[in-house]
C-alpha cells in the first residue's frame, strides 16, 4: 500500500509540474516606467541574475542596470536586484565585441533593437548591432552561460571590466590557462563592501590582445582598482563562442566547486531547458485558469518577480559568507541573500508561508545567523552587508508569521532572542521610543513611520512570546504594540508628528516630509495592523472608519510637500505603487463593507498590473508588488503578518489550484467562501494561551510658544478627555529646589524659559511623561530674510536663526532653514546701534542630499538698513564631495563697529557637479544660527 501511495503521489507530482506556466512569463514586465525589473537570464531564487545592462550610471530607473526605454547596452552582468530603489550589483561584466579593442564603455558598448530582444523564463537573447553578434544568455543557480555567435569574420573579443557600474576597491584577474581565468571582485554601492569570485571558462582559448591596470601587472596576474581586460580570438563567419562564469561569495575554491556540480553540460539547449523546468516547477505551485493569456501572463509573471529572490548565497557545499565578513557552513539549511524587508514582510513572505514552508524556514534560519553573526537580524540585508536601508525590524514579521503559522525547522527560541534583540537596542530612534513610548521630531526624523512600523514589530514579538510561553514578554510588548496611539490625533482622526511636546504645525496630511518614510500621513493613518479594533474605536466606531477610509480614496490625488518618485498608483491619496497602501483597501472588511472591499481591489487588478513593460504601477521591490497582486488574486492578503488567517476578497480567476507542500491541493472560485478563504492553508492552526496585558494611557500634549518675548500661556491637553494630567515646571531658578508633580487644573503662564513636564493617568496606569521647552527670547532683535525659504525646511519660521537654539547635523527634524538654488540673504536688525566685535553664522553639509557649504559668506553693516559696508568675507574650506554630514561655523572676530544692521549674505554652491549623482540639480544651504557680539 505504501509503494502505490508513493507511486501515485510522484504521478500527481509530475502532472503538477509537467505543466507549462513558463510559456506565460513576460521578463519585460516592469522594465519600463518605475518597475526597475530586469529582463536577464535566471532560475528560482539563483545566485546568477545574467542580465543586460544599458544603464551604468547609477540613476533611479537604472537601479536594475536595464530600463526598457534605453537602447545601448554596456554589458552582461552577472548579479542584478529586482525592482529595487537603491542601485547595485552588476557584477562580472562580460560583453563581445569585433576588430580594434577599446576598453572604453563608450566604445564596447553597442545599439540593440527590442525587434531583435527575446526573453523568456531561464532565457534572453539580443542582437548588438554594432557588430552583428547575435547574443544568448541562460543560467542555473551558480554558473551564467553566454553564447556569442559572431556574423562576421575577422578578430572578435570579449571585454573583462571590473570596474562597471559600482565603485571597484580591489580587483583580480588569474590566468588560469588559455581557455581559464579567475576573477576577484570587491566593490562599494549600496552594499559597502561586496565580495564575489567568478570562474570564466571560455569554449576556446582566448589571448589578452588589451589591458587597462592600476595596480599589480604579471604575466597571468593582474590587480587594481582599475582592471579591464580584452581577450581575443579570431573567429569565421557564423563562429559561436560559449562562455560559462560559475559565480561565489567565498573564493576560488567556491567557485571551482560551483563549475563542476553545475556546468557540466556544454549544451547550452539542455541548460536553457532545464532553466525552463526549473520555473515550471516553481510557477506550477499556484495554477490559475484564464481565457485572457494577458491575465495569465501578468499573474505567471508576477510569481516569476516573487521567486527571483531571496537569493542563494552559499557554495554548493554549503560555504557562505557571514554578516561579520567570515566564511562559514550552512547546516541543514539553505543560506539566502537579498532580504527587502521592510517591503516582502507585507506579501511576499506570507505568501511563501503557504506554498514553501521548508524555504521560508531556510530564510529565518539565515536570518538567525546573520543575528549571530552580525549582531542583529537584517532590515535590509544585501551581499552579506547590511545596508540599514528602510526602517523597523521586520525580520520579527516573518518569524512570528511563521511561527503563528506552524512552520518547523527553526530555532523558535534563538529567533525569540534574535527578536527581542531588535527591539531592545538603542539605534534609529529605539532608545526615545522605549523612555516616551513614540518617538518625536526631537528625536528621529521619520518619526510617525518609525513608531507605528517600531509598534507593530512589537505585537509580533509578543505573538512569539505568547506561542512560548512568556507572559511578561509578551505583556512588555503589548504595551509596546500600543504605542501608536501617541501619535493619533483624535481631532484631525490622523496620525500626525509630534515635536517639543506637542503636534507638529502648520498639518497637511497630504504633505511628504522627513516626518514620514516615502509617504504622508494619509499613508501612515491606517498603520496600526496590529490593533485595527483599537484603531476603529480611536475613530469612533465602524461607520465613522468607514468614513475615514472612504476619504483616502476620495481625497485630491495630489500629494504636498517634496517630491517622492515612489508615491505612485494614486487614487485618491492611496498609493498603490508604494508599500504603506498596500492593505488598506482590505480594512473595509473590518467594518463590515466586503463589497467595497472587492470594489476596490478588482479596480487595482484591472488596472495597475498590465502585460506591457510598464505594467507595474511602481517599483517591484523585490518581489512584493507582484506577492500583493497574487494574493488579491486568490481572494486573500495578510493584512497582519503574524495573525494566522487572511482577510479575503473576490478570487480575481474562474478557477485557481494551490499545490501545497504536504501533497495536497486547495481549490479555490468565485464561489469559495470567506470562512474558507480566512483559514487556507492554516486550518489546523489553533491559538495559543492568551494573557492579560496592560492598556497604555497616551502622553499628554503640551502646548505653548516656543520662542516667546515676555510671557506666554501653556496648555497641556490629554488624548483622552477622561484622563487625568498632572505636570511640572523646571527653570534656572529651581536649580536647588525639590519639585514634584501637580495635578493640572487648566492653563497657566510662564515669564522665563521654562522646561514643563506633564504624563495622564488613566486606571491607574501612568503615560509616559512629556517634556516641553519654551524658551524667552535672548534679544529683541528682528530679522528680514530676503531668499525664499523651502516650505520642508522652515524650522519654525525667521527667528529660529537668532533664537540662541543651534540645530545638530540630523537635520530632518526641522532645526535648520533651507534655501535651493539661490543665495541666502538676511537682514537684522538690533533695534539700537551696538558695537560689534564678532559675527557667526552656521552651515551644514549633507553631500548626498544635495546640501552643501555656501562658496563663501559675507557679512556687512549698516546704520540705516540702506547702506551697508562689507565687514568680513569667509571662504568655504569644506570640499563639496566630503560626504560626511558636518556643521560649519562661518565665523570671525572684527574691529569694534557700531552699527544697527547687520546683513549675512551666503553664496550657493551652483548647480551639482557631473561626479554627484544629482548632477545638474540645484544645491541647497542649510542655515541655522546667526550670532552677533
């Protein structure tokens, strides 16, 4: 009986994947508008993305090295990311070309025509035009295969540069023989330090006809952190040369091991046809039935983007490298690459939670061991360095999601650790976050974001700590998971900043600032998904939630503020091309309003996912973008990673087959039900123990002017009209006085610059404490600022330059004036003659940010405001590419000078030069405190 239940379960297995879902994929799907897809060569989840590359300089839309628009190509990399925001990889760069050899990228470079492009799942092929070479690409997981078939006779090359698209710190070429060479590569961009080592293995032998080197130069070894190199062969009308790289993070010796156990066959046929297997069995895992091929094509591709990564990053013997630049040995487990976070933790990753398990167990086991390694589970791991990209401590999502839904082969107490871990430490805000429970503008820019992501991260580590066992863990980040409601507003019903102890003024919730990450307070006012009961109830109940999702979708589909080329696929103020959106649209279930639900989901199904090369409405961002279409699709999205069931909508295909990994299959139509739709694929999931947990009582607001001249009225205000306040004041003349808090019995008045300290109380449970600063203004002077300040960076308006209060180089939290694109200029007036001996004014410079020192600053006087006299002139002496972010005191000591007026004029830098990324863009200065003695 047992050999015919295995016999019939290998014959479902191979009807599942004798399919042929490949045939639908469309690698040119978001290679056009601000998908940043790529269309290369790859198998599920390889370590070889083999890619072409038409763009080298590091520009938004070249992030994958492709943009569809574009028809040079530079290059065939070996290493590409899939849809992300951030440029890098590209490494291994290969590309043939005829006659004269030119190691000159404007030179080896050719013109294509997408007439002659093809891409398929596992393949692409082009034509160079420039010199008739008909080029075919496909892959296995460690080794690339080129074939170049050359239409012409005479002398062909194939051009080695190490130094295309990211910055090259230490290169090797090996001479190996004839036909041989090895290839060490470690270079900077996103990733600051990348290691990768290649095999390349070419059909026949080659000889060095060029070379261009900086460093070490011997007869088969060449070093530098200038390296190219042309080998070159002469070929026959219709030649083919083949080329196989095998790719490693650890060495020669990985790569060697790679070679052997996967290139094999010198049938590039066979290896493209195996490719194509491969993503048949990866594609077939979910089968949808569809008359529209370009429903199928969409849906088949969007699988195609959520399988390209996570990446292999480990030898075939299992050799990787750690987080702290080690070699070590994966044990049992597959180690990865390539962990967009902060994005997959939304879809992805619940999506992977129901059709592979044991991968998704491989993921938090390498998340483990970069913790172990490293010091902290990744946020946005790549190459093994951790870029510190995006925000939150997401890897928490993946493992409690996990272990809510019962997947084994982890360590569920070490992931526990590795968690709380995360949250513990006193990085990005955490250390504000954990004393006042919401982090400020004082604090941390990005702070709304920040919070809500930081809160619920900490539901998710209490769902492990419940799964556990630990009832004081757990209660801990209960309160902790609540601390969003220190940043709902409950009259505007959004969730706004927070600075000096109050709200943030002037509000727009349509504005993108440094308060919000890639977003705006529409995106983030429904980011509790942790507490969406508690978010309802904060609104006032259902119907008036409902109200406020409405809204979103019924707002201007303008957004304020700075530009931000993520904020895309709006209706309304929601944003479908960027993640915060991406489950709002489901919180209509929530209230009891499925069809508008399904309404809106169907309207993102029809219209932000098409066949064509912009068919993604933004960035694919590793995978995520297509996870949240596939979900939809299914009727289901996990609007709470770590909460074992789905909130569901209308299946989007007539008919839809999941093929689970214990062998069995899931059914799902138009007609499945909701109930049965919430529990697929967890239905034996049951819940575990609950305990009580505290409620947290918000922090009061403290409101005042925070400049003023004599006096000034302070107002503290509950965020729930049922608590009680209490406060103190601290100023220079309690300096020796013991003070204690009082209960707050209505608005008060201060004559000095005054510290207030106020917490609410509710049942017996104590806020945190607020803490306000309002300061008496050092001088009675004016000021007249003639440039136009950005609206982004006004730090409160004209006096904060002469409020004696000097911002810090983070310069998100609003302490500093900006001005783009033009000189600084200011007038102040003393309101009396005065002698001066000293003039200041202080600048900050944040390079990649487009801030840079004034050229120089000059300072004049002035009796009457008219006529002025140039006192003193200070040349900058900070170079402009120094990417540090430092704070510049333009300051000097003069003759003694009487004079009412004083003028500071600071000269812009100009337009960014061609080395900065932003060239062509207009500088900014960044001004704060000016100083006159």
């Amino acid at each position: 009986m047992k050999n015919r239940l295995a016999i019939f379960s290998l014959f479902i297995a191979q009807m599942i994947y004798s399919q042929n879902e490949a045939q639908y994929v469309n690698p040119f799907i978001g290679t056009g508008g601000h998908g940043h897809t790529f269309p290369g060569a790859i198998v599920p989840f390889g370590m070889v993305q083999l890619s072409p590359d038409t763009r080298i300089d590091g520009s938004w839309d070249g992030c994958s090295g492709y943009h569809y628009s574009d028809n040079v190509i530079y290059g065939f990399s070996h290493t590409h990311l899939n849809g992300t925001g951030v440029s890098d990889y590209g490494d291994i760069m290969l590309i043939p070309t005829m006659g004269n050899v030119s190691l000159n990228s404007k030179d080896y470079s050719s013109k294509f025509s997408h007439k002659n492009e093809k891409a398929s799942a596992g393949f692409y092929s082009v034509k160079l035009d420039k010199n008739n070479i008909d080029v075919r690409l496909t892959t296995t997981k460690r080794v690339g295969y080129h074939e170049y078939t050359f239409n012409n006779s005479g002398k062909a090359n194939i051009i080695l540069d190490l130094n295309h698209r990211d910055k090259l710190l230490e290169g090797e070429v090996k001479i190996i023989d004839d036909k041989t060479i090895e290839v060490f590569r470690r270079s900077e961009a996103w990733a600051a330090n990348q290691y990768i080592y290649a095999r390349i293995e070419f059909s026949k032998p080659m000889k060095i006809s060029k070379k261009d080197v900086n460093g070490k130069q011997e007869d088969k070894l060449f070093t530098g952190t200038k390296l190219a190199l042309a080998f070159s062969s002469d070929v026959k009308k219709g030649e083919k040369i083949s080329v196989k790289v095998a790719i490693s993070p650890t060495g020669y010796e990985g790569t060697e091991k790679n070679m052997l156990a996967e290139a094999k066959s010198g049938d590039f046929e066979f290896v493209k046809k195996q490719a194509e297997s491969e993503w048949n069995k990866e594609l077939s895992k979910i089968q949808v039935k569809s008359d529209d091929k370009d429903k199928l094509s969409v849906f088949y591709t969007a699988s195609y983007h959520v399988f390209t990564q996570p990446n292999i990053n480990m030898d075939v013997d299992g050799r990787y490298r750690g987080r702290d630049n080690k070699l070590y040995t994966a044990n049992g487990f597959d180690y990865y690459s390539v962990f967009s976070l902060w994005d997959t933790f939304r879809a992805a990753h619940p999506l992977m939670t129901l059709i592979d398990r044991k991968r998704t167990a491989d993921f938090i086991n390498t998340f483990i061991k970069q913790y172990e390694q490293g010091g902290k589970l990744p946020v946005w791991e790549l190459a093994s360095n951790e870029t510190e990209c995006m925000i939150g401590y997401h890897s928490v999502s993946v493992i409690a999601d996990a272990m809510a839904r019962g997947i084994k082969g982890f360590d569920y107490e070490k992931a526990f650790e590795a968690s709380k871990n995360s949250a513990m430490l006193d990085i990005f805000g955490l250390n504000a976050y954990k004393q006042n429970h919401y982090i400020s503008m004082n604090d941390e820019p990005e702070s709304v974001s920040k919070t809500v992501e930081y809160a619920y991260d900490d539901w998710c580590i209490a769902q492990m700590a419940k799964i556990l066992g630990k009832k004081e863990d757990y209660q801990y980040f209960m309160k902790r998971s609540q601390n969003w409601k220190n940043l709902y507003n409950p009259i505007t019903g959004f969730i706004q900043p927070r600075k000096n102890g109050n709200w943030y003024e002037p509000f727009d919730p349509r504005e993108v600032n440094n308060n919000y990450t890639e977003g705006n307070s529409w995106h983030y006012s429904y980011s509790a998904q942790q507490d969406i009961p508690g978010l309802i109830a904060a609104h006032g109940g259902k119907e008036k939630f409902e109200q406020f999702i409405d809204a979103i979708f019924t707002a201007p589909d303008k957004t304020t503020g700075r530009e931000q080329a993520d904020i895309t696929g709006l209706m309304g103020q929601y944003a479908q091309g960027n993640e915060p959106s991406h489950h709002i649209a489901y919180l209509y279930n929530y209230v009891g309003k499925t069809e508008k639900t399904d309404a809106k989901i169907k309207y993102i199904l029809d219209n932000f996912y098409k066949n064509t090369p912009d068919g993604l409405i933004g960035n694919e961002d590793c995978g995520q973008m297509s996870a949240w279409y596939i979900l939809s699709s299914l009727g289901i999205y996990s609007v709470t990673p770590g909460l074992p069931e789905w909130q569901t909508t209308t299946p989007y295909f007539d008919e839809v087959k999941i093929h689970l990994e214990d062998g069995t299959t899931k059914m799902i139509t138009k007609n499945t039900g909701r109930a049965e739709l919430q529990k697929l694929g967890f239905e034996s999931i049951k819940p575990a123990k609950d305990f009580k947990y505290p409620q947290l009582t918000a922090a009061p607001v403290i409101a005042s002017d925070r400049i003023f001249d004599f006096s000034a009225k302070v107002q503290i205000t509950p965020l729930n009209p049922d608590d009680k306040v209490y406060y103190m004041t601290l100023s220079d003349s309690d300096a020796n006085v013991r003070k204690t808090f009082t209960a707050y019995k209505g608005p008060f008045t201060i004559s000095k610059t005054t510290q207030v300290h106020a917490y609410s109380e509710r049942n017996g449970e104590k806020s945190s404490v607020t803490v306000a600063n309002f300061s008496r203004r050092p001088n009675y002077w004016d000021i007249t600022v003639h440039s136009k300040v950005n609206p982004q960076y006004t730090a409160g308006g004209k006096l904060a330059l002469i409020d004696g209060i000097n911002g810090d180089v983070n310069w998100r939290k609003g302490d500093w004036q900006g001005y783009q694109g033009q000189d600084f200029e200011a007038v102040i007036d003393l309101k009396s003659p005065q002698q001066i001996t000293k003039l200041s004014s202080t600048y900050l410079q944040d390079s990649k940010a487009w801030i840079l020192m004034p050229k120089k600053v000059e300072y004049y006087a002035s009796m009457n405001g008219k006529d002025f006299i140039l006192l003193k002139s200070i040349d900058n002496t900070i170079d402009a590419k120094d990417e540090k972010v430092q704070i510049k005191d333009f300051g000097a000591e003069i003759l003694p000078t009487e004079a009412r007026y004083i003028k500071v004029k600071a000269y812009y830098f100009g337009k960014l030069p061609e080395w900065h990324q932003g060239a062509g863009g207009e500088a900014h200065i960044f001004v704060d405190e000016i100083s006159v003695k």
